[in-house]
C-alpha cells in the first residue's frame, strides 16, 4: 500500500503543532502528554513519538500507524506509550478524529481524587454538556493483560454504563492517571483539555470558598451548551474567520 | 444618519487595547471575555465581535451598535452574545461608560460560590467601598425568554434591592458564571476586573488561613476608599501623568 | 540648604531600581507598592511618587524629603501616600535605611487573616528569626486623625511590645492591610518582601496539607537564623562577589 | 596531584547548566538552590558556590573538593554550605552521581507538614515507586554537632531504616526544610526535583478536592514504574535521541 503522501503530511502538521500548543498552554511538563489525528478516509492514525522532548522534535518525528497500531512507515521512532489508549477511543467513539492526553496539574488532581467534576458554572457548561465522570480504576487483571488498551476500553465503559454522548462531553478523567479529551480536529481536542484544566482550578477553588457549593441549574447549562453547540447556536461567527 | 467617523475610530482602538489589556492582564482565556464602550453624546456602543481570537482581531473587527443593539456598519462582524447584558447595564446606570465581562479563574470561582466577596482588607476597600454582590440564579423563565438581556436586568435589581451604589462598587459576581465590572473608562472598566480578580484570590487565602476572618473595620473601609474616591482623595497625582 | 546632588542622585537610582525590582519579581500589581530609602547622613528620604504607573516612571521622578516629611525639591510629584508610615518606622528602628510596602498576593491574604505568620521552616529561619507578627487594628481615632502616621506607630507598638528586634524580624504584617519590610538597604528590604511573600505561601500550603503543623524546633531556627546572620555566619562568600 | 582538567571542565559545565535549569523550572528563589555532581573514576565533586546569584554565576565559579570536602583548586568560591549534605549522600548511596536541593514552594511546603507524600496517581509512580518519606527533625544535638552533614546522616537513616531504596525513590523530604533528590547524571536529578515539585501540588489539590484520598493501587504503581524503569521498559525510545 503506497502512503497518501499529501494527506499524511497535513495530519504530521497537525499533530505536530497540537503537541506544541499543549506546551504553550502550560498543560504539559516534561515529555508528559499526547496528541493523535485519526484520518478515517486512509485509516491513517498520526501520533507523537514516546518520550521525546517537545523542544526537540519536528514534524518528521510524528509517527504513522493504522488503525490496529501497525507502524506505516519504516524507520520511525515508536508511537506514544499511550497509542493503544487512542485507538480504542477511535473504535468506539466514531465521530471523533483527534485525542490528547495530558497530566496537566488541576486535571491530574481531579482524576486522583476519584470523583466526578460538578458543573459549577458556565465556563464549564460552555464546553461540556454535564458533569465530566471519573472511571473506576483498572483491575489487576487489565493491567496485566493490556494495560494502555484496557484504559481506553474502561473509558468507553464509563459511557456506555451512564449513557452520555462522547460528542456532548468531550473527555473524561482517568481515576488515579489524568485526563483525556478528543474532539472532530487536533484542535478542538487541545482547546477541550485547556478548559478541562481551568474547570477543575475552578471547581477546586468554589468548594474552597463554599461547602456544598450549588451546581449550575440545569436549564443555565443547557441554555450555554446550546447557544455554542446546539442547532441554533448564535456564539461566534457565521463563518470561521479565523481560517 | 451619518456616523462620526473620527470618534467612532477613537472609541474602536479604545475597546481593542482594553481588549488586548485583558490578555496581557491574564484574565482572559481563549475567546472568553468582553469589553465594551458607550459614547453617550453619539449614542454608539462598541463592542468586540463574538468568538474571535483575540490574537488575530484588528481594530477594524470591533463592533458598533446603537443603544437598542441595532448594527451601525453594514458588512460587520456579530457582537459578543453578551452585548445585550452589557446594553441593560448602560441603560440603568447612568454614569458608566464601559462594561467588562471576563471568565477570570478566581472571580469564577467566586461566582459559582454564590456567595458575596467580603471585604477583608484595603486592597477591595481602595477600589470596591463594601461587599461586592453575588445575584440570584436567573430563573427557567428568564432563561427562556431573553437570557442575556435578563442577566443584565439581574444585575441591576441586585443593586437596587440592596441600595447598592455601582459607582460605589464597580462590579458584581453572576451566580455561576462570572464578573461584571464597569468604569467611566475602558480603562477603569478592565482595571476594575483586574483588581477583582485579585481580591478573589486572597479572600479565598485569607479564609484558607482562617476561618472566620474578620471583615476589615468600615471606619477602615470607608478611610481607604476616600482617601482614592472621596471628595478630598490624596491618593496619586493632582494631574494624570500617565497621559 | 543645598542638596548634595551625587548622592541624591544614587539614593533616587537606589529607589527607582528598587521599584522596578518589585515588579519583575512580581509583588506589585498597578501602582500598589512603595520603597523608599533613608540616607542618615544627608537626611534625605527618597521615595516613589504616588499612584504613578511603574512602566512610565523615570529616576528623575522619585520625590526626596526630609524626615518630617517636607519636600526637598520644588516642582516634585507627590511622594507615596503611605510615606508618613515610612517615616515613623524611620524614627524608632535607628538602624534601617530603607522601608518597602506591598500588596502581594500571600502576604496580604496573612494580613487578612490577622494571624501571625508561624516559623514553619528554614525558608522562614533563614531570614527570619521567628514568627511574623500581625498587629492589631487601627483604633476608629487612629484613622480619623493620622491613618498613615499611626500605621507606623502600630507597627512600632507591636514590636516594642512583645520584645521584638527589628533587625532579627525584618518585616511584619499590618492587619486588614498588607506587609511592611525593612532593611539597610533597598535592596535589602525588597528581598525581605520576596522572601515574605514566598513563606507566606509556603505556610498556607503546610496548613492545607496538615492540620496543626509543627513550629520549627527553636534549636533548627536559630541553627538557620544564625549561620547566616549571626557572629559567626558562613552562608555566602566572604566578601560579596556581586558587586 | 594534578587535576584531569577535561574531566572536570566537562563536570563543571554539567553542574553549571543544571543551576541554571533549576531557575528556568521555577524551582530556586534567590539563591536558594544547589546542585553537585560527583565523578567516581577522579573522585571530584563539582558544587556551585555559597550564596551567589544564578544570574550572574559562570561555569569557572563552580568549586571542586574530594569526598571528604577538601577543595582542589586554589583561589576558588566557598562551597555550597549544603556540600557536606551532598557528601554524605555519595558515601552511602553508591550508585547516585549528582544530587539536588532546592526550596521549591509546594515540596517545601509538604517538607513542613512532616507527613510523607503519597503516592496518589501515575505521575508520581512514574518516577518514584512508592510514597516518599518526610524526616524526623534532627536532634538538637545533631545540630550543634555537625549540621549539614547529620542532615544526610537523617536522610540516609531513614531510607535504611523503612528499607526503601534509593535508586527507586530518588527524592526525600527532610522536615521542616524542604527536597533533596538525586541520579545518575544532574540532568537527571533536576528531573527529579521538577517532578517532585509537581506531585507535590497535585497531592495537595487531590486532598484539597477529597477527604481521605485513595492510594494508587500497588499494581497500577508498580505497573507505571516498571513500564518506565523496569527490566521491559518500554516507554520513550530505544536510544536516547535528545543526544
């Protein structure tokens, strides 16, 4: 199979410019963090090599697998440790085509503490649909087996077992790892894993401030999801000026 | 009827810096904030376009409105979705002429506490002369039927049923969504929204450290804020010499 | 009385410097700070002007007075409102020749809180040999008749009365204000109010983490306190290679 | 006995540019900071001087001694006043080559809680494989013996005492002070030190957000560690290609 050289470069681009945006965010330390683009026309899946230095790496260095993480080119570096993570997300959210994961430091704090973050306020509702659940962790056994694949079957799970839409709540925190998001572009998946972070500084900072603190009503967070993602949303432009 | 085209590009480049100035000041992420100005004498509002990246907007992109929200400039961009908050603002109270709104992490948080910010010490007491409000939830009803527009009927009812003086104390917290300062100046407006921010962040320190604190003394509060705002304020310069 | 123009001119190059170091170490938000220097010899207090932005704020502008506080220059900007508060500090503690005052973010939110800043750890220990004390209130007469003045002679009281060394406890915290440090030099004093505001945050943090931390063993502060202050101190070079 | 001048050339350059990443990393204040390596084959160890400022520091001011403290070259700096710390560290813990020592805010802050820091998530088992154990205090006598080097005595004791080892858990609080961590190169225990500081913060989040915050389960610890440092690893690159 000859590689769609044109489109492989665009998506090593992407990807390469979301791994670096992480860090100007702030949301990575270290090597800590990953970005993959899911091409679904060639099966392409692009992602950050393992444990490479973000100062260091260039658009050569994203690495190129399909679907079942088999590597497409030769001589590359290995894929994030991660990249099973990715691909189980890829098989069972079907509208999705980037995912990152960070171990940004309110996120990370969240996931440690085991419990769901409450919508507090519109900054949350604005993104996220509802409140952002927190899985169980992993058993001995799916750590064992197929720890990296496991994470992302139990991420799949937690959906599934609370029936909400990945497309309405773009990410999750892992319980005692961290956070993951995803979205239709490397993009909009970097952007869901920034305001994951502010949320969980904000949460944290609310229940400092106020015992009991009140979720948002549920007709304000509705009214906020919709007026950006509903089907009469009137937040932004028309067009994407931006582009 | 004609625009007067000098003032209207004075009153642009003074909401696009004080736009920028919420950046640098670090109280805006991604597209989350907003500054508008009212020239009372022409009747123009000013506002910035709804979701634009702040890093990519001109001068140019600003909004102009008249009072009741109608566009003045044919071919221009769509206001915040904030503007009619910002319009019910300039209508009830009288002596402003900027409105700011920003998503600023600690004054958030403040907002989805639901309770007011003390005044703890004389870094509120220079600029805020009491407690700043937090507002009641809308209600299902006003959400429905025009929700920004009724944010800004909340905030005013707020002041008016606590007597409150907007001059006084230029902001207020929405129940779980965020601040709102204003000022005579874009300016002041921002300022203001910075100074909140700050006083958030050590209210929610000083009762970390203590429960219980103290709410600084009025005859304290009251020295503070005459000293900057009174009739015979000796604070600074008899002249701006920042101009 | 004719100036001495050379050293006026490094003392005014001392408290400019002095200013700016504040800012770039991040202890000062708008104009809300002030360092002034005293050279005992001339007499000469210099000192920030009032309420002027420290972006635009040149060498030249730095007001001189002499101890009671009369202007030795005509034509001058304003000096600092609080430097009536300078002064008096000025005249009870005979061996400091600068005073600083700001309104960072840790210290201030201790000053709130009315409590004592406790000797934690050697962080403290190395600068200051004990607790950081927090004063009383200004009485409503205290105010009324010389706010400024009487700052000081709290700070005064608070020290004489509980048989304290300025020199050993170069700062302390004005309740419902913010702190105040001191040294023999500008240089001096504004590192005081780093190292204030960096243990004020540590000591926060220690308290979240664990209720009813320890004190530092008194034979670990002094042990600290001492190898760099004391007679025999061997922290450093002996001569200091910075100049 | 004369020196081998490229070796140590090459230390002094190690130790200078780890100084220098302490800063960039925002983990030394001040001066407050100290990084030393250690050559085993010439027996050098390369230490940054007392007190000096990072910004004003070269490569030549690093100072050299032998495991005993002497110094080996004439008209150099005095030593960190930590050295003797480092030196007992060399001498019981065979395989580490370089160890660092700062007074970042959040590892100080837990150093004064005296609690030990859990291990909560998979960042922290990462790179430390277990929870990291806080110090007793030194005795008062173990202070005014010899203060610095009963520092490392304490910190040795108390990894032989709960049988931890060294290479596993390459970082200590000591009580009421603040991180010491070590490695193989000084690339390597400045990491440690930035990642310390880092689960530190979000140790305290995690506890802020939950009482009784669980444990990482012992699979998922040693599941994370291994996977990075065990005998399979497979996280990062094969070959070191930041070389």
């Amino acid at each position: 199979m000859s590689l769609n050289r044109e489109t492989l470069n665009k998506i090593k681009e992407e990807v390469f410019e979301a791994n670096r945006n992480l860090i100007e965010q702030g949301l990575v330390t270290l090597t800590w963090g990953n970005v993959s683009v899911l091409n679904r026309t060639e099966g392409y899946v692009v992602i950050k090599p393992s444990g490479v230095d973000y100062h260091k790496m260039s658009r050569e260095d994203m690495v190129v697998t399909d679907l079942e993480g088999n590597s497409l080119e030769s001589g590359q570096l290995k894929p994030s440790s991660d990249l099973k993570t990715h691909l189980e997300l890829y098989r069972h959210f079907h509208s999705i085509s980037s995912v990152v994961h960070t171990h940004s430091v309110h996120a990370v704090s969240w996931s440690q503490s085991g419990r769901d973050l409450p919508t507090y306020g519109t900054t949350h509702a604005d993104t996220f649909n509802g409140d952002i659940p927190n899985t169980r962790f992993l058993t001995e056994n799916e750590v064992a087996t197929d720890y990296e694949k496991n994470t992302g079957t139990v991420i799949v799970e937690t959906f599934r077992e609370r029936h909400l839409d990945e497309m309405a709540i773009p990410g999750i925190l892992v319980n005692g790892h961290g956070p993951f998001t995803w979205g239709t572009s490397a993009k909009e998946a970097v952007m869901n894993s920034h305001i994951l972070e502010i949320i969980c500084t904000m949460a944290c900072q609310t229940e400092t401030i106020v015992k009991d603190a009140s979720h948002l009503p549920d007709y304000i967070l509705k009214k906020h999801y919709e007026r950006k993602h509903g089907r009469d949303a009137y937040y932004g432009q028309d067009f994407d000026i931006l582009k």
